[in-house]
C-alpha cells in the first residue's frame, strides 16, 4: 500500500506543473491580448486627436481668409466713397446740422428767459447732438403751450425768495398761490427770474385759488375770472 500511494505521488506532481504552466501561458495570453487592445484603442484616440486637430487648422486658415478678404473689401469700399466725395458731403452736412442746432439751442435758451417755468426745457446733455436737442426742446414747448398746468416753483417777491403754486396757461401767462394758501397772485418772468405780484382783492384771491383747485382735480371744472396777467 505503501508503494502504491508513492506511485500517486510521483504521477501527481508532474500533472500540478503542466497545469501550472498552462495557467500561466494563458494569463500571459490575456495580458498581451489586453495591452493590444490598449494600443489599439490608444491609436484610434490619437487619430481621432489628429483629425480634429488638422479640422481645427483648416477652419483657423479659412476664418483668417475670410477676415482678410472682409477688410479688403472694407478697404475697396472706403476707397470708392472717398471718391466719390459722398463722404465729404456728409461731413459737411453733419457741420451744418451741428451749426444751426446750436444757433436753435442758442435762441431757445434765450426765449426761456421770457415765458413761465417749465414753458421750455433747459438745455441737454453734451451726449445728445445740438440739432436733435432743439428739436426734441420744441416739441416738448409746443406740448406745453397746449397744456394747463400746476408746477412748484420759486420766485421773487419783494425781493424775496419764495416757493409757490404756479398755474400756467400754455406760455403766455401764470398765477400763483402760496403753498400755505394765504396769498396769490400773477407772475411773470423778467430776465430769467419770476416776478410775483400778490392781488389785494379778496375776490380776486378767491379766483386763483380756485383756478388752481380745479386745475389740480380738487374742483369741478367751471369758468373762472382770473386777474389780468402780463406775459
């Protein structure tokens, strides 16, 4: 019995190693087939890597084409206005629009010294063009020369400064009441400055009182006598 189990063991020991070395070649089988397959993906990145790289150049070289054709064309076109000395022209009508916006401006800073707050704008911003300035001031004093209106303002009376209740009738005249009520009267500009003249008639008070109330929406409408008043 003896001899048999040596024999077992003897017939068992080259078996163990052709299966070990089996089991190794196979590992090393799996281990190349992985790194080709690892080559294999890496090179398809890389060209997909090159391709969009050389897609890239091509576009960048056909941009920059394009950009220096634009500006040729730019250029071509710049040339043919200067030219034909449209551009000359439009110059010196952008100057002849400016000149006479400015002498509009000028004419209109000086009718504003004549008529009742808020009859004409002051004047714009340097952002805005001298012509485009005027024109947008005369529309506004034509709007107001349409409108009755009630503006707080400041006058002078007796040489005093004071804030009153304006009531203006287009541009042509004003009345005013205090902000306490307790006095009234016309206005009138002088020099750019407003001039008011207080009413001693209580009637007369009563008037402009009312004139403003119903101006303002706190009266119902009605005709009302108002004191004479020099624009």
């Amino acid at each position: 019995m003896a001899a048999h189990a040596a024999d077992s063991a003897v017939q068992a020991g080259p078996a163990t190693a052709v299966q070990a070395t089996l089991e190794h070649l196979r590992a090393a089988n799996a281990a190349r087939q992985a790194l080709a397959a690892a080559q294999a993906d890496w090179q398809a990145d890389r060209e997909r890597l090159k391709a969009l790289v050389d897609g890239a150049k091509a576009e960048a070289t056909r941009l920059e084409a394009a950009a220096i054709a634009a500006e040729q064309a730019e250029k071509t076109a710049q040339g043919k206005l200067t030219a034909s000395g449209i551009e000359g022209d439009l110059d010196r009508l952008r100057q002849r629009l400016a000149d006479a916006g400015a002498a509009l401006n000028a004419q209109l800073d000086q009718l504003r010294l004549r008529f009742p707050p808020g009859t004409l704008t002051g004047s714009t911003s340097d952002t805005t063009e001298p012509f485009d300035a005027a024109v947008a001031r005369i529309d506004a004093g034509e709007r107001a020369a349409s409108e009755v209106a009630v503006e707080v303002v400041t006058g002078k009376k007796d040489d005093k400064t004071q804030a009153v209740k304006l009531l203006r009738v287009s541009g042509a005249a004003g009345w005013w009441e205090a902000l306490d009520g307790a006095g009234a009267g016309t206005a009138q500009m002088e020099s750019g400055t407003l001039r008011l003249s207080e009413v001693a008639e209580p009637g007369q008070r009563d008037a402009i009182h009312r004139a403003i109330a119903i101006a303002e929406g706190r009266s119902a409408p009605a005709v009302v006598l108002l004191p004479e008043a020099r624009p």
